[in-house]
C-alpha cells in the first residue's frame, strides 16, 4: 500500500515504514505525531483511488525522528578576463519524518 501526499507544497510518494526527508517544519517538536491529509492518490493491493483533489477519509500518520540540515551546495560564479569570481554555500534545513501508517 502506498499514497501521494502533499507535504508542504510538494508531492510525496510514502509507504508504511519508511523515512522521509521533508522541507523544515519549524512547529513540529521531535517526538510529537504528525498528521497529512492531503492524500492525492491511494493504492491498496491493486485498488487505486485518485482524488479531486483529494482523497477523503485517507490520512497519513507521521513521527518527527530530527531537525536536520543537507549536504552542502555550492555556487560559484565567475567572469573570465574581468577577475572577478564569487563563491557561496548553502546547506538547506529537513526534517526528518518515518511513516508510521496510511490510514484508508
């Protein structure tokens, strides 16, 4: 069984089980439950269910495992035959959620 969940603007593919790394939920405590029921599309054992726009009565039940931030990126930018070059890093905020289960 699996869903398409929309998890802060983006679009999820989430089974049972499984870690997930989502964009920085700054009200979510570590520890706490999380509920998403914005569910897009349901699949259970070849039975598959597509919302307009959403499934009703299909939630996701999550656990907040860590606040935690990515690898880093780098952007380097630089003019030839004019010295000039910039470099800048940025490493992006995640958190860190384990599906515990879609409830259908």
């Amino acid at each position: 069984m699996y869903a398409i969940v929309e998890i802060l603007g983006q679009q999820f593919k989430v089974e049972a089980g499984q870690k997930l790394y989502v964009h920085r939920m700054e009200e979510a405590e570590i520890g706490s439950e999380v509920t998403f029921d914005k569910v897009l599309l349901v699949e259970n054992e070849g039975n598959v269910s597509v919302g307009a726009p959403v499934v009703e009565g299909v939630k996701i039940v999550a656990e907040v495992k860590a606040h935690v931030k990515g690898d880093k990126v780098l952007v380097f930018k630089k003019v030839r035959k004019n010295d000039y070059q910039k470099m800048n890093g940025h490493r992006q905020y995640f958190t860190e959620l384990f599906i515990k289960e879609i409830v259908a």
